[in-house]
C-alpha cells in the first residue's frame, strides 16, 4: 500500500527533524517501514494524511480513554485558551485537579504537577534520595520510566552487580547508583536489597508493565516489594503513568490493593495535553521545595491548558462508575477473538491483558519479564503489524508497547479488528 502523502512529509521532516521523528518508536524502524502522518482523529478514529481512516489502539500511548477530540475536553481547552495559555503564576484550576485527583487515588495528600512522564519519574527517585538520605535506587529491566539519565541503564554482568549505561551521555557515575533487577522476579530484588543493605532509596516499578508489551504482576509481587520495603526503610515508587486514570479511578493501587510510598502520573492526567505529576503522603511531600530542602521547578507545571483538559477528563471518570467496566469488558472481547481466529490458523501467540491494556506476542512461552518478552517473533510481529496497518487497523508499532483501548471502540470496531487479525492470521 502507497502512503503517498505520508512519505513525502516524512522525507522533508528527515531534513530537520533527527530520524524525521521527535520521538524514536513513530519512526518504524522496528517495523519497516513509513510512519504514517495523522492528519486528524475523532472517537475511535485517526485519519492519515493520505486520507485513509484507521481504527486505532495507540489512544496517544493511553492517555484517549474517552476517545480522541473528546467533546467535554476540547470544549474546556477552547475555553481557557481564550484566557490565556500560560502565566508561569498559580492558578485556581491547578488546586481543582489537585483536590479531585487526591480523592480519588488511595494513600495520597498532595500531588505535584508537571510536564512529562519523564519529569514526573525523575523528580519522584530525586525526592525518595531526598527523604531517605540514601543513594541508590532499583528498577526493573523492561520498565520505562522516560529518559533520565538514571533509568537508562542495562543489565550488569551479574544478579547484584551494579548496571551499565545503554545510552552515550549517561555516565558511569550515574550508572553506579541504579541497580536492575528482573520483573515479576522477588528473589531477584531481595538478593539485590540484601547485598546494598541500608543504600537503596527507593524501587521505581510499572506495577504494570507496558513497555515490554503489556505484562501484570505475577501474584504476590507487588505486595513482596511492599513487604522488602517496609523491611528495608526503603520507598515504593509506582510509575502509574500508563495506568493511573486507566485501570481504575485510583489506578493500580486500587485496582490490586497494594500501596505505594510515592505515585507517578502521566497521560490520562493530561486528558491528551503534555503533563505529568507525582504524589505521596503530606510527611514525604513535604520536602518538596518549597517546604522542604529537595529542590523541583518548571515554568510551565500546571499549565491552565493541560490543567483543563485534565480536569475535565477526571470529573467524567470520577462521575461515570461505567467506564472501566465496559472499558474491560471491550478489552476481554477483543482478546477471546484474536485468541479464537489466531489459535484456528495455528499461529503461535501469546496475549497479556489487564484492564483496557493488552498485547500479543508471537511466542510459545507465558510474558512475564523482559527476557521472555524478547522471545517473541519479531518477523512475524512485522508481518503482524502491516498486514494490520493494510486493513485499516493501528497498533503499536513495536512488540514491545501495549495496546490501549478507548471507550469510544464500539463492538463493531472490535468485530472489524477481530477479522482482520483473522486474515491477516492465514499469511502469519
């Protein structure tokens, strides 16, 4: 198929923009291949600029659980807009989507607001080191939690050796103090603690993975880390930037009854607008800057255009109890039929799911890590992903990212996608 339109836009964006993209995984290369050009998008839908309409299950990488263009949400951006767009000065918004959010996440007194996933993650490890007095921090091979320096690190050459930068610019100084455990792996993190006894600031975890695929804690997990912690006098960190807002109104804590120390925003916060935040406990918030010694800053935090949009998608979560019902209820359809059609051509696969996140993997072993998520069948993903693509269905482009489904899918939708998998399933 000739993406005529989108080709040529991507050879002029090449010329100034690195790899034509301003993020790595829209450029294909881990599929082949052109990345298409959105020219616009409404409910389910996004339409390229070539004019062929998709249904999709990108959702802006989780954060369009209503949909895209949203009506309550554009509707409230179009108004601030007209009084502004930045002050760079407090605003009575920010305190609204502060007071909401606070009430409906569990264990959290305060929250922060700022621009990014990223931003969120780091400031949240700055604050644990802070609280605590102590240095290093563990996070899991898999997990993505932005591109700070401190989380951009591979495995050592051993279980308890120290990590090794997987990205020039990141210093060995860095690397020293981020230990990499495996995901879904207790063991693992317990031999790790016992080895760093009384230096381990904080453990930084997607308590659902959706950067390795989408990939659910394994049971007891969490709450063994829970337990380390507690032992240890170390902070949980959850990186709920996929899934706070998603999975349920309190996000994973709520959804598996397990407790954070410290709570990473991203995406639905936003209602699609650049934003992130982090909250915790008045007793550990209260180091922030400018309360406390630990030093955080952005021009643009609680910006009243993103504060809008977030707000407005946070009153329709918290109002409609519906959401994350039929949001699971869609995601479990779509499963049990690409489950049907792929398992009757005989393909090989794997599919993770939980809540409105699901992923497939073309391999004969249960995703519970990394390592076994590697395992898939790149070639076949490939295969997977165009034949797709071809049939006007939009998914990752990557093995290695979750789906995300909106409400606005109707079964339709999903009745379309489930027969396109089904064809594409015969050339597998």
């Amino acid at each position: 198929m000739e993406y005529k339109r989108s080709s040529a836009l991507f050879a002029e964006a090449q010329k100034v923009i690195p790899g034509g993209v301003n993020s790595p995984v829209r450029a294909f290369k881990a599929v082949g291949g052109t990345p298409i050009f959105v020219k616009e998008a409404k409910g389910a839908y996004i339409t390229d600029e070539d004019g062929k309409q998709y249904i999709e299950y990108i959702n802006s990488w989780g954060p369009m659980i209503l949909g895209h263009a949203h009506p309550p949400v554009i509707d409230a951006v179009v108004e601030k807009a007209k009084k502004g767009t930045s002050f760079g000065m407090p605003t009575e918004i920010e305190t609204k989507i502060a007071e909401l959010a606070v009430s409906m996440v569990p264990n959290i007194d305060m929250i922060r607001f700022v621009n990014s996933g990223t931003e969120a993650c780091m400031s949240a490890v700055r604050l644990a080191r802070g609280y605590t007095g102590k240095d290093k921090i563990i996070k899991f091979a898999g997990c993505y939690h932005g591109h700070s320096d401190a989380f951009l690190i591979q495995a050592g050459s051993g279980a308890v050796t120290f990590g090794s930068p997987n990205s020039p610019g990141v210093t060995q100084g860095t690397a020293k103090d981020t230990l990499l455990a495996r995901f879904n792996d207790l063991e693992h993190v317990q031999e790790i603690v016992a080895k760093n006894e009384g230096e381990i600031a904080c453990i930084i975890v997607e308590p659902v993975a959706g950067n390795m695929g989408c990939i659910p804690p394994v049971e007891g997990f969490l709450e063994g880390l829970r337990a380390v912690c507690d032992a240890h006098n170390i902070l949980l960190v959850f990186d709920e930037v996929m899934t706070g807002f998603r999975l349920a109104k309190g996000g994973v804590q709520e959804l598996l009854g397990v407790n954070a120390d410290i709570i990473c925003f991203g995406k639905v916060i936003g209602g699609g607008l650049p934003v992130g935040a982090f909250a915790s406990r008045k007793e550990i918030m209260s180091h922030l800057a400018p309360l406390g010694p630990v030093y955080q800053a952005g021009t643009l935090s609680g910006n009243p255009l993103a504060m809008a949009a977030g707000l407005a998608m946070l009153q329709e979560l918290n109002e409609r109890d519906d959401v994350f019902t039929s949001l699971t209820k869609k995601t479990m359809y779509l499963h049990e039929g690409m489950e049907k059609v792929l398992s009757e051509a005989g393909v090989t696969y794997q599919i993770n799911r939980i809540g409105s996140m699901i992923s497939v993997h073309f391999c004969d072993e249960p995703v519970v890590d990394f390592a076994s998520s590697a395992k898939g069948n790149n070639d076949t993903f490939k295969k997977f992903f165009h034949g797709l693509l071809e049939r006007g269905i939009y998914i990752a482009p990557s093995a290695f990212e979750s789906w995300f489904l909106s409400d606005a899918l109707s079964y339709e939708d999903l009745d379309k996608t489930i027969a396109a998998v089904k064809e594409v399933a015969k050339e597998l």
